[in-house]
C-alpha cells in the first residue's frame, strides 16, 4: 500500500502530566502501525485542563516536531484527533418513549428509530454543548432492558441515550491551542473515556460487557463497553497527583517528594496494599539517607485507602446507573497509574472481578508506546478517531431525502456494527 492509499493519523493527548503525540498508519486488515511519538511534559495542566494556554501551546508544538520527525510524516496532511478531559466535562442521560405500533405489537426498527428521535430532544444549559451521544439500552414496558429490542413484545418502547457535555469556553481553549499548534482545526475532539476502550478490545471481546479504567496524572476516566457500544463512561479528578498531595499532607513533605514516593514506589520495595513485612520498616527519598525517614507502611496504608475509595466510588456510580449488570468480563487499566504495585490486586479485591493490564491489539511500533499503558489513551484515540470519522464520511453520503433523527439512529446502527 502506497503513502498516498494509507490512512495515517495523529492522536494528541494533553494530560496533566505530559503531552502525548502519536502517529499511526492503518492497514488494509485493521492493524496500527506506530510511525512516531513525542512526550513533553504538560507541566500548565491541572487535572485535565490547561492553565495557561500559551505555556501548552509552545510545549504542544514541541511534541508535535517530535513525532514527526521520527514518523517523517507531515502531521498537517492527515487528520488529527485530539483526547478532551476536564472537571467541566460530564454525561447526562435522556430518554425516549413511543407506543410501540410494530406488527403484532412486536418492536420494530421504525419504533426504535421514532423513540431515539425523542431521546434526540435535550435541554442543554446556557455554556454548555454536547460533544456526544450514544445509545445505552431499550427499555421494555416489563422493565427489562436489552441492547436490540427489535422483534420483542411491548406496549411500549424506550430509548436511553448518553450525552458527553462540557463548557463552550473550555473546550474552545483546548481546541484553539491544538489549532494554533496545528495550523488548522483537529478533525475531531473526543472524550476520553470513550477512546480507551478502543486501543484493546475487539468486538469479540464486548460479549460479556467489559470495564476499562485509566488512572492517569490528574483524572481516572472509565468506560463500560457492550456488544453495541459504549454503555456508560465518566471521569473522576481523583488520579496520581492525588495520591502525591494525599503523601505529602500526611507526612509533611513537598508535593514534589510526594510525587518523587508514587513513582518510585517499587524501588523502595513499598506496594499499593499494605505488606507485612513494611511494618517497623523506614524509607528514604535519597540513597544517602539524608532526606526525613517515612515509615513504609504508612505510605502503603495512604495510598491502599485513596485507591479503595476511588474503586468503590466507580462501583457505586455503576451500580446506581444501571451499568454494573453489564458488566460480566475482564476489567483493564491503564495509564501511568497502571504501574502503581499492589493497584491490580487493590482493583480485583473491590470490583470482585478478573482484573489485568490493558495491552492494545493489532499494534506494532516502538515497545516504548505499544507496551506503555499511558500510551492506552493516545492509542485508543487513533482507533476511535479513525471509526468515527469512517462513520461520519458514510452518514454524509446518505441521500437527503433522510431527516436528522433517521440519520441519527442509522449512525448508531452503523456505529454498533463496525465496533
């Protein structure tokens, strides 16, 4: 395949911790190769949002030179997708019921289409703007809740659809720096939680519904994932920053040393669960011993209880929405966070599920990225942002004689198809 006939695309991930730049090239089988990457740290970053906007942008540029002269590819020409998070960023259900007038009061697709057309209305506050929507379920009237309900018996049919919304203002920041650094506009900005699925499971592995979680710098996003799409996702601004702060209260160190005891907690033989053998145990921040002694077991009991909460925070919000009864598979993390000792174990122990590092599939390039899990998100983003805007291209070809609400459900369909 020529340079001319390939796909290749850019991901851009601006995290708390550092920027993130990944070219791609897709192959005729559905491969990833990874062409170049570029990381520099973000350091104007608070939990998924830029600070200040010139600092980033001059960063951004950086990163971007440096994927692509290990690419030799020219980041201008192809599309480029970019990762949004943010503490501004929320989802909001919104539902849709018909009186089901299938054949023989059997569901049909025309009902599923005419309740997603109501599910389609949503009031958005003033500010706000919705990045995007997505079908969860279909409700029948006995209150059971399917992925297709077409062909079931029903009175009544309801449709549930998830809506990703953020600020107008913020997401025009984000957005307008990687305009600037590009020259153009990205060709699409998608939330985070919904890419990070996508860098690890096919859909032969969305049967039994799967959980991905992310702990990144500043947020842990999540994701539940179904046969159909995306059934549940958000984010949390609790992540390794937190854990740094949570260290550097407790003992009374800068944050610096507490971000200095996340990331070497393996060196210092200390795990994310408390460990018999920390007890009575000192560790050090320098080798020379100088630094003030902390006692191991307490750094571990800090962070078990930190990680504890966020799991089962995640637990109950699942649970309260609906989403946990789907979930039936293996749970994945990833992020920088991933590499944390003891979090797998902290993970199977609260969630009560099979529990393993994210790994992306069909993907080769340097070990640095395919076998990093911070690189899940940048990975993910390039598989996501490639199917939508394959999904976008295809909803544009349809004949016109189509109403919004129809090309709407036909995009869903589509979408859950190719997942």
């Amino acid at each position: 395949m020529s340079r001319k006939e390939s796909e290749i695309y850019t991901g851009i991930d601006i995290g708390t911790h550092s920027i993130k730049v990944l070219t791609g090239e897709f192959q005729g089988d559905g491969s990833l190769r990874i062409l170049g990457h570029g990381e520099s740290p973000s350091l104007k970053m608070s939990k998924g949002e830029i600070t200040d906007a010139r600092f980033v942008l001059e960063q951004l540029r950086r990163t971007m030179s440096l994927a692509a002269e290990e690419s030799g590819v020219d980041i201008n020409r192809w599309p480029v997708f970019l990762a949004l998070s943010g503490r501004h960023l929320r989802v909001q259900n919104n539902v849709g019921r018909v009186h089901v007038k299938g054949a023989g009061g059997l569901v049909s697709e025309e009902d599923m289409i005419a309740a997603a057309k109501l599910a389609n209305s949503i009031a958005i506050a003033d500010g706000q703007v919705p990045l995007h929507s997505y079908m969860r379920f279909h409700r029948l009237d006995d209150g059971r809740e399917l992925l297709n309900a077409v062909g079931q018996g029903s009175s009544t049919l309801e449709v549930e659809l998830q809506y990703v919304l953020g600020s107008h203002q913020r997401i025009n920041t984000v957005c307008g720096v990687v305009a600037d650094a590009l020259g153009m506009r990205a060709a699409a900005a998608i939330y985070t939680p919904l890419v990070i699925g996508c860098a690890s499971l096919r859909g032969e592995d969305l049967s039994k519904g799967s959980l991905s979680i992310d702990l990144g710098a500043g947020t842990t996003s999540y994701s539940v994932l179904t046969s159909i799409g995306c059934l549940q996702c958000g984010q949390y601004t609790i992540g390794c920053e937190q854990l740094a702060n949570d260290l550097s209260v407790a003992f009374q160190v800068t944050i610096d040393a507490g971000r200095k005891l996340v990331r070497e907690l393996g060196s210092l033989g200390c795990s994310a669960r408390v460990q018999s053998s920390s007890h009575g145990r000192q560790i050090y921040l320098d080798r020379s011993r100088k630094s003030k002694a902390i006692p191991a077991a307490g750094v571990e009991q800090v962070i078990e209880l930190r990680l504890r909460e966020l799991f089962e925070l995640l637990r109950q919000d699942l649970h309260e929405s609906g989403a946990w009864q789907w979930v039936n598979g293996e749970v994945l993390l990833s992020g920088g966070g991933a590499r944390i000792p003891g979090l797998l174990e902290i993970a199977r122990e609260v969630l009560q599920l099979p529990v393993s590092l994210a790994r992306p599939y069909q993907t080769s390039g340097p070990s640095a990225v395919v076998a990093s899990p911070s690189y899940i998100t940048a990975i993910g983003l390039l598989r996501c942002g490639q199917r939508d805007l394959r999904v976008q291209q295809e909803r544009d070809m349809e004949p016109s004689r189509l109403g919004d609400s129809l090309k709407l459900v036909k995009q869903f369909f589509r979408v859950l198809v190719n997942w």
